[in-house]
C-alpha cells in the first residue's frame, strides 16, 4: 500500500521532517497545521520542496470545531473553511481532515450536524477539494467512527468522506463490525498507530503515549484487515502523538516508522491470507468421485477459487520472506585486551574447540553452550557483539531485514567468510542470523578447523544460552520493541517494572515460546532503566544449567567468582516461598537468587562483571518462562556494590585516587 506519515509523528522542523520522511522510503505526507505556521517556508515552497523529494503532500490537518453550532459562529467558520481551502490550493493538497467538535458550547443535534457538514461539502467542492470527517475519542458529541458515518452517510455528499484512525477507535473499544458497512471509497484517510494498554483519560494518552505499529499492544492487523473488506485502496499514514519521537532524531525516528508500517503490512496479508484459505477450504469441493471422472478437472476450480480469494483480500500486500523462527545457537563475544573474558570461559569449563580459518576467531563449547570470541573486535573491555540464531534460511531472514529497512552486515560482527547475516539493533547488539543442520548444529561452525581440545565431561551441566538481556535507553526502547518483533517474530508480555537502586526500571522479556527439539527457545529481556539513570549497563548472558547449585559449585572450584547476595536476601527468601532451612542455607552457601511465579521457579547466581558482560548461571523449574524480573532490584544492588568496591563510578568508570 501506498505509505504516508504525519509531520506531527516527528521531531525537527518541517523542511528537516521532509528529508526525514523521503529518506526512510514514504511517499505521501500529512502536513500538520503547527509545523507550517512555525516555519520558515512559504505554501508554495513547501510544494516545491516536496516535489523534490519525490513526496506527495496528501491531508492538511487538523480543522477543528467546526459542526453543531450557532448559525453566526458557523458563517464565520465557514470563512475560516474557505481561506483554508486556498491555502491548501497553494500547497497542492487536496483534502482536509476534520476532527469532530470537542467545544462545550454545542447542540447535541445530528440533523444539525448533517445541515452544516453538508454546506460544508459543497464549499469543498466548488474550491475542488474533499473533507475527512474523523471522529475524536473525546468529541462533545461525535466520538465514535460508526457516529460519524451515519452522519457522513446522510450527508450523502461526494466531497465528504470519513476518516477512521486506530488510536480513536481502538481506545474506546468500538466494535469494528461497522467499518465493513462503509464504501471503501468513501473512507478518504486511514491513519494507523499503535499504544500500550494504559488505564488514563484518552486525551492525554492520544496525545503522549501513542506508538508506531508493533510497538504497542494493539490488533492492528485485525483493524486494518476490517478497513480492507471495504475495498479501501488509498493510502496508509501514520499519525503519532509521542513525546519521545518529537524529542529524537527525525531520521532514525521516520526509518523506524517506515519499518513498522512495512511490517503491520506484512502481518495483515498473512491474517488475510489464512483466513481466506480457511475459508476456500470450508467451502464445498465438486465431487471427485463420480464416474468417469479422475479428479484431475474438479481439482483445478479449487485451485482457481483459492488462488483469487487469496490474491483479492491481500491485494496490495507485498509478500515478505516469513517470520525466521529462530532458536538460540550462541553468543559473539568481543573480548577484552588482556585476556580475561577467555580466561573465564576456560575457568568455567568451556574448551577452544575450533579456531576460524582467519585466525582471529575461537569457538568455545562445554555441553550445549557455544561461544564465539572474536578478536578481531577485542577492546578494553569484553562485550557482546551479537547474539546468534539459527534460522532454516539465513538468507531469507536477512532479505526479510533489508525490506524492513534495517541495515545487514554479511561481515564484521561474524568471521568472514561465516554462514550468517548480522543485523544490529536499534541499540545496537548483533543479531547474527545462521543456518542449522536437522540436530541444530550451526551451519557456520564448519568455518572452524578442529584443535582437538574438548570439554570436561563435568561441564556438560551447562545446557545452553538460556537468554540475553540488554539494556536500552528510554528513547529507544519503543523502537527496539518493534525491531525485535518485525525482525524476528519474537513476542512478550506487557513490560513490568523492576525496581532499581537508581529508580524504577521496565522489563521486557521477548521470546519464540516454547523450547524446540532443535535448540532452546530465544529470549530476549529487554531492560529501559529510568531516564536519570546513569548506571552502568551491561549486557547480561544467562547461561542455562540442569543443576545451578551443582553448575556454581563446579565454577567456583574452578576459579570463577560470583558476586555475593545481600546478608538479608535469602532470610527474606525463606520468609516469601517457605523453603526449608537446608535448602536455603544450600542456596545461601552458593548465592543462588531464587525468582517464584504462579507457573514455576527461577534459579540463578550472578558472575563478577567483566567489563560490559554480566553473565548468570540459571536453572528453570515447572513452567517458568520469564527472566528473573522478581530479583532485579537486588542483582542491580549486587553489580553496583561490586563496582562500588572495585573503585568504579556509576558510569563504569574506574574512580582515580588522589595522592597525598
């Protein structure tokens, strides 16, 4: 479908929003009232402008306040209306969006309502333009979509049309049945956004809190699938009210966009599509049974019937590769320069099983854990490079990331020459897409010439990557939510606070579900620490064990040091889940953090940092599935009272001494 934004959606001033827009791959735009009135570039100029940048201006908006009102405050918006319409005229924009009236002094009178809009049309369309009528979720009178239609519908004007917007029709939980019952060419603007499920008055959550696509907690694939049923072929915009988005740069915030709107696109065509063939599938099939007949020409108007069921719902929906369904392979670590981070991992009883023909790179295993150290990258400190996953096709899943509009580098996160496609993060961790043969080894460790090193049998305890958790900061967040969704599927809950030393912090955990024969599931948490915040923030690689207390006893005996608990933890602990002494006096002895929800328990023991890594040994019991957001306040406390004692400031920074 034809993509298009509101100004309003971004940040910067208007010429900078423009270049934004046309650079992220949108070709209409709605021009909104504030950004050319604070401007520095006349109507005409703006056109020019756009032209240039191959963008077509689609909606001026918005007209507010305008029906149900005194005959001699309508004259005089009727005026106001006029010398909207030659502006509009000098700007090359052809339709008006106009929201439903929220003034007090109104008539709650829709024959009134019908009279005005109806003066209104014809103006429109003697100065050869149209209006969107749009219903505000907080409007005196109008505040639903299926009010404003009947009013548009007695109208019964060709210069007067409806818009329908998500935000305003999903906040007020208004059955979407009715849209099917509107001409799709009478709908002149459908607006798109997405928002978290918030319990606040509508107008302020309207006009703070809203999301791009995927980013929220809405069905918009469901709504738009309603919009599509009417036949609506124009043009697909967004329409954002967001404090962050207008704070952030205008670029990244519009690529973003483009990439949610690609996305929900894509989601829908695959709702469309199976919900058409279940339904080619449910209907009657000639009988291929009768004589004579071989079946082979009953079979065809099957086919026939499927192909264009499919084909005119989805019309319009260009196909991306599918969802990669990827589970878990290993981590890319970037070491640290003084060797420390390998020297963990041998401590921990991982072995250097193979050495990357370039030289540079080593892959470690113990068990089912896999690391990859790539030296190439080594820095100061040790860090994550990527996290790496294994799909059926690589090379899809990085053709379904390009479409996206995120960047793929075949090279530089990875070995070269590797069998993976590394797609960073808005935050900027790799995502290190890879083959996998039938038993879930990575097609891309062939690259790795033995050296006849192999683990000890004893750390065959370490299972796999259970997770990995990154920190993003607040302005990025909504955007790495929608990457991760888009990108690879993943899905989660509705963030949940985490308290903090620093103050309140979100978590997120994403996954795929349920573990697979091939390999354990992906999990990604996802930590936003306060805005104020300046904590360090690692990134944190929870390896998975069968037997944490047995798996840090092992490390421990081995050299490996893990951070102490609170001296009041685990009295709490036994006071909160009724665990007998000895099995908290063994978890106290190992200093295992236990995390307890309704499906299950959460075992896990924190590793000294290593520079930006934070690594944790867990074990899962029952049916838990989520990643320890219980103990969040005290792994925070423990990292910083670690660094508090090792002389390092909040930013990570070792603390100078002064001489006496």
């Amino acid at each position: 479908m034809r993509a298009a934004i509101a100004t309003v959606s971004l940040g910067g001033g208007l010429e900078e929003k423009l270049e934004a827009v046309s650079a992220a791959g949108f070709r209409g735009v709605e021009l909104f009232e504030q950004d050319l009135v604070t401007g520095w570039l006349r109507p005409e100029q703006v056109a020019a402008r756009a032209r240039d940048l191959g963008l077509e201006l689609d909606v001026y908006q918005p007209f507010r306040d305008l029906e149900q009102v005194p005959d001699d405050v309508f004259r005089a918006n009727l005026r106001r209306a006029e010398q909207r319409f030659a502006l509009m005229h000098r700007l090359g924009i052809s339709t008006m969006l106009l929201c439903s009236n929220v003034a007090t002094a109104v008539s709650d009178d829709d024959a009134l309502a019908v009279d005005q809009l109806r003066a209104l049309a014809e103006l429109a369309e003697r100065n050869g333009v149209t209006v969107a009528y749009e219903a505000l979720a907080w409007g005196r009178n109008v505040s639903t979509y299926d009010h404003a239609w009947r009013i548009v519908r007695e109208v019964d004007h060709p210069a007067l049309g409806i818009c329908l917007d998500s935000f305003h029709i999903l906040a007020r939980g208004t059955d979407l049945g009715t849209i099917a019952e509107i001409p799709g060419e009478r709908i002149m603007s459908c607006q798109v956004a997405d928002a978290p499920m918030l319990d606040m008055d509508v107008l302020r959550w309207s006009r703070h809190h809203r999301l791009f696509p995927g980013e929220g907690d809405w069905d918009l694939a469901g709504f738009l699938s309603h919009v599509l049923d009417t036949g609506f072929a124009g043009t697909l915009s967004l329409e954002v009210f967001n404090d962050v988005y207008r704070q952030t740069d205008p670029t990244v915030t519009a690529r973003a966009a483009r990439r949610s709107l690609r996305a929900l696109e894509d989601a829908t065509r695959v709702l469309r599509s199976a919900a058409d063939r279940d339904r080619v599938d449910a209907e009657p099939r000639p009988d291929m049974d009768e004589p004579g007949d071989t079946g082979r020409g009953a079979e065809e108007p099957g086919r026939s019937s499927r192909s264009a069921a499919v084909g005119w719902s989805a019309r319009g929906l260009e196909a991306l590769p599918a969802v990669p369904e990827p589970v878990t392979t290993h981590v890319v670590l970037a070491p640290d320069a003084e060797g420390a981070l390998v020297a963990l991992l041998r401590r921990a009883g991982l072995a250097c099983v193979g050495r990357h023909r370039t030289g540079r790179t080593e892959l470690f295993e113990a068990g089912g854990l896999r690391v990859v150290v790539d030296a190439a990258q080594a820095g100061l400190a040790a860090r994550v490079a990527a996290v790496g996953l294994g799909v059926a096709d690589a090379a899809a899943a990085a053709t379904r990331a390009r479409a996206l509009g995120a960047p793929v580098l075949p090279h530089g996160s990875v070995p070269e020459g590797t069998d993976e496609y590394v797609v960073p993060t808005p935050e900027g961790t790799g995502v290190a897409f890879g083959g996998r043969s039938a038993d879930g080894t990575p097609s891309w460790s062939r690259d790795f010439a033995p050296t006849g090193e192999r683990a000890s049998a004893a750390a065959s305890d370490l299972l796999g990557v259970d997770l990995v958790g990154i920190t993003v900061p607040w302005d990025r967040t909504d955007e790495t939510t929608g990457f991760l969704r888009a990108v690879l599927g993943v899905d989660g809950p509705v963030a949940a606070d985490a308290p903090r030393t620093d103050g309140l912090a979100r978590r997120r955990l994403f996954t795929t579900g349920a573990t697979t024969t091939s390999g354990p599931t992906v999990r990604i948490a996802v930590t936003t620490p306060a805005p104020s915040s300046d904590a360090p923030s690692p990134t944190l690689v929870a390896l998975a064990s069968a037997d944490v207390v047995g798996t840090v006893t092992r490390m421990r005996d081995s050299g490996v040091r893990f951070l102490p608990t609170p001296p009041n933890y685990h009295d709490d602990l036994a006071a909160r889940t009724g665990l007998d002494e000895v099995t908290v006096t063994r978890l106290r002895d190992a200093a295992v953090l236990v995390d307890v929800d309704a499906s299950g328990t959460y075992l896990h023991a924190v590793v000294e940092p290593l520079g930006g890594v934070v690594f944790e040994v867990v074990e899962r019991r029952g049916g838990y599935d989520g990643s320890g957001v219980g103990d969040a306040a005290v792994v925070a406390a423990m990292v910083e009272h670690h660094g508090q004692r090792r002389g390092v400031d909040r930013r990570g920074v070792a603390r100078r001494t002064r001489r006496a």
